[in-house]
C-alpha cells in the first residue's frame, strides 16, 4: 500500500462558524483569525494505492461556481487537484476510485469539471464515485440549512455517471480501507479508515476538521445534530487512543495528522505533525 496526501487548496471561513458555541477569547487562543474573523482552513485530501485500485478522498471545491460564489471563500495555496496528485506520482486518469465523504461543495466539488461546449465531465474519467446512500438521498432532498453546500451542478452529474456506488452500510471498502457512517455533521457522512503498514488511520473529515476541534465540545456551527457530533467524536476518539490510531485532518493547514493522549481534561492531541513524521 502507498499513502500520500496533498492540499488542493487552502481557504477561509468564519472562525465562529467554525467553533460553534466556544468562545472567542477561548478559540483565539489556538487558531489566528483576521480582521473579518476568519481562519485558515486547508483541503487537504488522501490518496491510498492497494490492490491495483488508487483512491482519492473527497476533491475540494472544483471550479464550477462563479467569482460571486467564491468571493468570500479566498481560495489561495495549495497545489491544487491535478498539481497535488502530479505530486503524489498520479495523473487524473489514475484515480480508479474517489470516496467522498459527504456532497458539501468544499469536498466533493471537484470531481466534475465544466465541458466546453456545456453541461459536465469527470476530472477523474476512470473513477466510481462511492458516497453513502444516506447522505446521496439526503442531498438530493437538500433542505434550508444545508441549500448553500449542496449545489445541484456538484450533485446532478453523479447521478448521471452511472458511475455510482452508493454504500449501505459500514465496512471494508478494499482491502486496508474500510469506511464508517456518522449523522451529526450531515446524515450518512463517511469516515475512511486506513490500515497502512500496521497503523492505523483515521480520516476524521468533517467530524475533526482540524487538531483544535479534538475537545468533544469545539464543534462546527455547521453541525445539523451536533449532540450526534459529541457522541461520534466520543466513540471515535476512545478507540483511537486505545488502539494508538492517528488522526488524518482534512481542514488543518498547519498539522495533517496527530496522534492522541489521556489528559485529566479528556482526550487531546498528542505528537502532531505532517503524515512523514509518523510513517
Ligand atoms: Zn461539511
């Protein structure tokens, strides 16, 4: 197995937004914000080669939408998709499977591109597309609180693919990958996990965004069930100390994964660092 990250991008989002109900003078203290209150955040996304299959999580937020759409976004950084995974030793064409953790445009934006002459085509031509069934049906409803994440032009070409796997339930993917299902940050969200050389790892998505979100209550005010939040985060956190897993951030532009530590507080980070460090 071969395992290799890369950020396609970094951008910025209300630091706010971002801690829910944690107070400023307390999330300040971890994350810099400016002058508008916003943070960091990266795009940073997996990409795992087993069993002759290459697969990528999630693809950022493509380019499909319009400068007006992006403008309080500040895309900036990053290798972008094509330029990361040109990093990683991978063109386009490679990726024989891309599982998308839930259909949020920063994550799944970039798996279909504008055609030329109109309409859409995959950036990743040879790729099945796996999301959960729960969160496929769910975006398709879409509803109030979620209208702006789940864009119909990022939606409606998976469907008409015919490149879909929609997963029913949690389990092994292929082997070393396996994905488990949580409900508070949008119904049937996808958590890939990576058994790489012996360690584990676990790709917490939207459920951990970033190293400061690991204390149970510093949670996204995206979170449609965030006691749902708590209680996923509670579960996944206990393994992975027991078990002496390491935690993979998608959104953490200064740290890609880090492992745990008991403290008398509850479970916290531990060594944090770039995924070299550790592998
Ligand atoms: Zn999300």
């Amino acid at each position: 197995m071969k395992l290799s990250l890369f950020n396609i991008s970094n951008f910025r989002v209300d630091g706010g937004a971002m801690f829910g109900v944690i107070p400023k003078a307390l999330w300040s203290r971890q994350v810099q914000s400016d002058e508008l209150n916003t943070i960091e955040m990266s795009l940073t996304s997996p990409v795992i080669e087993t069993e002759g299959r290459v697969i990528l999580v999630d693809a950022g937020w493509g380019d499909k939408q319009d400068e007006k759409f992006f403008r309080h976004t500040y895309l900036h950084g990053g290798s972008g998709l094509a330029g990361g995974l040109a990093e990683c030793g991978y063109t386009p064409d490679d990726i024989t499977d891309v599982i998308i953790t839930h259909l949020h445009a920063d994550h799944c934006g970039g798996c279909f591109i504008n055609a030329p002459g109109g309409g859409t085509v995959p950036f990743f031509p040879n790729a099945i597309w796996h999301m959960s069934r729960v969160q496929w049906e769910w975006a398709n409803e879409s509803n109030l609180r979620e209208e702006d994440a789940f864009l119909p032009e990022n939606i409606r070409p998976f469907g008409e693919s015919g490149k879909l796997n929609l997963i029913e339930e949690p389990g092994e993917l292929y082997r070393g990958v396996s994905l488990r299902i949580c409900y508070g940050h949008t119904p049937g969200m996808l958590i890939p996990v990576i058994n790489f050389h012996g360690k584990t790892m676990v790709c917490t998505g939207d459920l951990i965004p970033t190293v400061a979100h690991i204390p149970l209550l510093w949670n996204m005010a995206y979170d449609l069930l965030p006691l749902v939040t708590i209680a996923e985060k509670q579960e996944i956190l206990q393994e992975a100390l027991q078990n002496d897993w390491l935690l993979l951030f998608q959104h953490d532009p200064a740290h890609e994964c880090c492992a745990l530590s008991e403290t008398p507080k509850g479970i916290r980070a531990g060594i944090r660092g770039r995924l070299s460090d550790f592998i």
